[in-house]
C-alpha cells in the first residue's frame, strides 16, 4: 500500500514540469554572459561612457562650416544697398591648454568605472543562477523526504483505522495519528509548489521565463575543498581588487580630471582657421581667401566656473566616502565568508557526515528487524536517511556559495570547478 501511495503523489509533483534533457550547471553559468536586463544595464552605461570619451576628445576634431549674413546698408550717397556675406570656415583647435586632455582623462577613468561595474554584475549573475540552481535541487531533496514522511504518516494512519475498526485502538489515538498524517501531507504539499517556484525563478535568472527544466544534474564541486587564504593576507586583495572598490577608485579619479578640467576653461585658447568668402558689395578691404590663428584669453565668466568646481569637488566627496564606507563594508563581508567557510568544513559538514553514515547504519538495523517481523519502522529509517541526504547536500551547495562570493570579492569570476555527474 505504501508503495501505491507513494507513486500517486510523484504524479503530480512531475507531470506539470516540462520535460527536458538534463540541465548542467555549466550550462547554466553560461547564461552569466547572455542577455539580462541587468547586464544591459551595465553595459548600456559602458557605451555611454565611451561615447563621452568620443564627445569629449572630439573638441579637438577639424570643423567646417557655413557662416552668411543678409544684411542691408546705406551708402554715402544715401543709397541702400544689400551688403550680404557668405563664408565657407575651416576651423582646427590647436591648443586648449588643458581642456581636452582632462575631459578625455575624466572619461577615460568613467570607462574604467563601468568596465569594473560590468565585471561585478556579471559574477553577481552567476551567483545568483548558482544560488537558483541549488534551489531546484534542494527543493527535489526536500520534496523526496517529506515524500517519504507522508508516505509512512499514512500508512501508520491507514493501519489504526483497521485496529481502530477492531476496537484495539482508541478514537484519540486514531486522531493523533490522523493530525501527524495531516501535517506530513501539507509540508509534503508545500515542497510540491517549491518544485515550480524554485524552477520559475530559475528560469527567470536565465532570463528564459518559459522554459521550466525538469531534471538538473547533480555538480561534483569539488572546488568545495580548495584551499583559502587567511583574513590577513586576502583583506588588502579584496580591497585592491574588488570590482566596486575599483568602480569607485576610477569615479574619484573621473572626477579629480574633471575638476581639472573645469579650472582650464580659465585657460586660453589657439584654433587656426582658413576661409573662404564671397560678398554682394565689392570692398577692398575684404579678403576672399584668407587664413591665420584665432586667439582667445578669457578675461571673466562670471560665476559659472567656480559653480561648476563647487559641484564636482561635492562630487569627489560622496565619492571618498563612499569609499570609506566600501572598505569597512568589504572588510566585514570578507570576515563574515572566511568565518562561514571554515564553519561549514569544520563543523556543519562533519556533522552532516556522521549523520548519514548512523542513519545508513539505522536504515540496513531496520531492514534487518523488518525481514525478521520484529519491527515495522523501516518506512521512518528510510525518510530520515533521505532528510540526512537533504542536510549534507545544504552544507554543500552552501560552501560553494560562500567560496564563490570569495571569488567576487577579489575581482575574480566565480567558479566551482564545475565537472557534471547525472543525477
């Protein structure tokens, strides 16, 4: 009977998931790299920066242009008559002491900035598909042994309703078993849905909402038991290396070059320039070729420069503290995963461990003791030998997270060694 029971509850629990060919997590990972809305976040802001460095070097481009005047004068003889000009430009900044050069090292130090962002949003997708992959295998772990469970609440509940039915068991014994059958079956009911929904959100990190994969192959992470550097030695890495730390060293740069920038506006300026004119009023004092050097010293601007410093010297500001804030953030993140690391290889997992090996020894005691009659909880050593399974798998995918946050941390892609062995 248990066995009936328990195969119409996988029925469900697979029938309403797509059938597909077995999904790795390499493939997954590679999904880091594909369209995301926020990797096209990222990368939408890396072109505009590169775009800015154009607009910014451009200042030192060649120009041409067409400059004309309809105009209208009266002669000494007072007469009116039209004084029109037409001038074809050619105009090439020679020098602006300053103003281009600290443009371009203003976006050049943005492009660093978005290119380092970049970096960081994509570990942070594998990451998260990581984490989304884990999910779904967690989640058919847990629904096998709440599976098992519900199958040994029932059966124990289907055979007092026969003792039940003799008179050898009482009517609040009955419904305890009954309420201990109830509860298997709504936490075996909530790991269904969680079958779906971890798979749904896997679905979505790869941006793929309509695929729903069915079965995943189980990663042998063997990168789990890489060695790790002490806090020491990995604190000064992480904040050297670390993809927001440089987003942040390159935007503080960014701005110093535009602070820079913004005081040569005080600086002069030298263009040469060649044109060519044609005009309705003969002169001899028009020239209709000609070509010198444009020199322009500003004399004053009012206070549009020294706004324009007060703002970006703000600017740098929010930026060194943001900084500051970073490094203490980083320092404690890194604290917090090496100390994560070690508690799971030194003591979660070792735990996890000698739980399977007495639970595989409890399990072969009860198959012993059902073959001989003596007893006839074989079913529980079965589901609590799967809940161990669930506990040393947790333990497993958890370590491989937190290893791979180590990986972000110091500016390297996350990785976990990732060999692939069917499920």
């Amino acid at each position: 009977m248990r066995r009936w029971f328990l195969a119409l509850m996988l029925l469900p629990a697979f029938g309403c998931l797509a059938q597909t060919a077995p999904l790795t997590l390499a493939e997954v990972l590679s999904y880091a790299d594909a369209t995301h809305p926020d990797r096209a976040i990222a990368e939408s802001e890396l072109a505009a920066s590169l775009a800015d460095r154009d607009s910014a070097a451009s200042r030192q481009d060649f120009t041409l242009y067409l400059e004309g005047s309809l105009r209208t004068g009266q002669q000494p003889g007072g007469n009116w008559e039209p004084d029109n000009i037409g001038r074809i430009v050619a105009r090439k900044p020679l020098a602006d002491f300053g103003r281009t050069r600290q443009s371009v090292a203003a976006a050049d130090a943005e492009i660093a900035a978005r290119s380092a962002q970049l970096i960081d949003v994509v570990a942070a997708r594998r990451i998260e598909l990581m984490a989304r992959y884990f999910d779904v295998l967690l989640a058919d772990l847990q629904y096998a042994a709440d599976n098992e469970f519900t199958a040994v609440a029932y059966v124990a509940w289907d055979n007092a309703r026969d003792r039940f039915a003799q008179g050898q068991l009482s009517q609040p014994e009955l419904i305890e078993l009954e309420a201990r059958y109830q509860d298997a079956r709504e936490r075996r009911n909530a790991s269904l849905q969680r079958l779906r929904s971890t798979r749904q959100k896997l679905a979505n990190a790869m941006n793929r909402p309509d695929f729903l994969p069915n079965e995943l192959a189980e990663p042998k992470l063997r990168a789990n038991d890489r060695a790790v550097a002490e806090y020491e030695s990995l604190l000064p890495q992480v904040l050297e290396r670390n993809p927001r730390m440089r987003t942040l060293d390159a935007q503080i740069a960014a701005s110093e070059a535009r602070i820079a920038a913004v005081r040569s506006e005080r600086n002069p300026s030298l263009d040469a320039e060649v044109f060519g004119a044609g005009y309705s009023r003969e002169s001899t004092t028009r020239d209709q070729l000609g070509a010198g050097l444009v020199f322009n010293v500003p004399l004053y601007q009012g206070a549009r420069v020294d706004a324009r410093l007060a703002r970006e010297r703000a600017v740098r500001e929010r930026l060194v503290a943001q900084r500051e804030k970073l490094r203490l953030e980083l320092a404690e993140t890194l604290l917090d995963t090496l100390n994560e690391i070690e508690w799971l290889r030194q003591s979660a997992r070792p735990a996890a461990d000698k739980q399977i090996e007495y639970r595989d020894w409890a399990l072969e005691r009860s198959r012993a003791e059902y073959e001989l009659e003596i007893k006839t909880n074989l079913g529980t050593s079965m589901a609590e030998t799967q809940a161990a399974k669930v506990r040393r798998q947790r333990v497993e995918y958890r370590l491989a997270l937190a290893l791979a946050r180590l990986d972000a941390l110091l500016g390297e892609m996350p990785t976990v060694n990732d060999e692939q062995g069917k499920k």
